[in-house]
C-alpha cells in the first residue's frame, strides 16, 4: 500500500509572521490525527526559502518541511541560487523539482530537471518531480506524448532502487479553477505508472508516489484521491489556507 501524501506549494507568499501563525491554525484543525501523520498518511509543506526554518521550527515532525527549488550544482558562481548540500545544512531533505512555473518563466527544461533530479538523489533529497501537459497540447491530443517526455527525463537519472515522488499537475488546472475530473486526472496518472513499470520495473511502478496538482481544494480532493492510481495531492492556491487545509488532511488521514 501507497501512503497518501497531502502536499501543500505556498510559492512566493507569506511571511514569518504568518508562517508562524499559519501552523497554530493547521496544526488546531488537525489535532485528532496528529499521530497518523508520517504513519498513516504524510504531510508535506513547500515553503520559501527565507520560511524554510520558521516552518520547521513549527511543523517539529509533524510533517515534512520541503523546498520548491534546488540548483543541480553543488556551489559555485551561481548567483541567486541554492544548492542541495545547502538545503542539508540546514536540514531540508525534500524539494519540488520542475515545477511548471519554474519550467514556464524560469527556464526549467527536461535537461535541466532531469540534472535537478540527479543531484537531489545524490545528495539524499527526495524529490517531487512535476510534469504535466499544457491547454493547447491537451486540446491537440498531444497530452500523453508531452507526459512520457517529461517522465522520460525525470527518470534518467533515476535507480529502481531509489525513492522519488511524482506530481501530475496539468498546467491548465493550476490556478484556475479548472480540476481535471477525477477521470482525466487517474487515466494520466494510470499512464505515468505505466511508464514506470515500462521503464523502472514492477517494484518501482508500485513503490512510486504520484500526486495530482492543479486547483485541488477540500470539495474535490477526495474524489480525486480515491482513484487507484492518484496517492495524494499537490496543493497550491487552497494550501494557503491553514483551515481549508487542515479540512484536507482530515479527509487524506480519512481515505482507505
Ligand atoms: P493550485 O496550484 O492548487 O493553486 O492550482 C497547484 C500547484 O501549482 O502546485
């Protein structure tokens, strides 16, 4: 069995103020299943970097504190960025990777998540790898194609021995409003665990977590998370919300 994982991306807001604040009021509204989290189901919050301690001081196990970006070196004349031993010294041991947006506006190609891939599992970081396809390649049948390139470059690098987590998040759904039905959502995730088995081999395909992203909020996720191949959620714009959270990881501690 799959342990679920609830994912929430705050992207570039909040402050420490409001980290602060942000997990008194989840960790209020999650009181009667603080003891499944890491056992049952697992939490996960990707923060900005200047957040990622206040978080951990606050989230004390109770959940994974995980960044949204890595560089693929390991130090150097990189101006702006940060690097995985950097993330390990200060005790961060997860990051998304390819995020669409970092693909869209920050030049985030296959190559260059696929060395991201590479040097989060070098250095020991679990990596959420996110591929999904765009309006225009859905609307022109392309959409399976688009997702075995993506899945094909995350994958390069990667040993059937080692762990990842990947993020299904169709671009069209991200912050708009628009979910995937639970049916679109599980045939393209049902394609990605093939892919796997395809590429990895059974124990892989088995042992991978996929998660759904793109507008998952508390009235769909759990639809979303019953199909048999979506074991979680990524979770931009309704993450944000300490109650509306907590209100998911209710029903995530809650599913079979
Ligand atoms: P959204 O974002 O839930 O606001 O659509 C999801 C994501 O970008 O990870």
């Amino acid at each position: 069995m799959r342990k679920k994982i609830l994912a929430g991306n705050w992207k570039m807001n909040k402050s420490i103020a409001e980290t602060k604040d942000y997990f008194e009021v989840f960790f209020a509204g999650t009181k009667t299943i603080q003891d499944q989290i890491n056992h049952k189901f697992e939490m996960i919050f990707a923060v900005p970097f200047p957040y990622l301690s206040t978080a951990q001081a606050a989230v004390q196990g109770r959940g994974v504190v995980a960044a949204q970006n890595v560089h693929f070196e390991k130090s150097g004349a990189y101006t702006g960025e940060v690097s995985c031993p950097m993330l390990r010294d200060i005790g961060i041991s997860c990051t998304l990777v390819g995020h669409s947006e970092r693909r869209q506006y920050f030049g985030d190609s296959d190559e260059v998540v696929s060395r991201k891939v590479k040097a989060t599992l070098d250095h020991g970081i679990l990596p959420i790898a996110c591929l999904g396809e765009k309006k225009e390649e859905r609307v022109g049948g392309q959409t399976f194609q688009v997702l075995q390139t993506q899945l094909d470059a995350i994958l390069a690098p990667v040993e059937p021995s080692q762990n990842i987590i990947l993020a299904y998040e169709p671009v069209w759904a991200i912050g708009t409003g628009l979910t995937a039905t639970d049916e679109q959502a599980q045939e393209a995730h049902a394609f990605i665990r093939r892919r796997l088995r395809e590429t990895k081999g059974e124990a892989f395909a088995e042992k991978t977590r996929i998660l759904y992203g793109g507008s998952v909020n508390g009235k769909n996720v759990a639809g979303l998370i019953s199909q048999p191949d979506i074991d979680g959620g990524l979770v931009g714009g309704a993450s944000l919300n300490p109650e509306e959270f907590a209100v998911m990881a209710n029903i995530v501690a809650g599913a079979k």
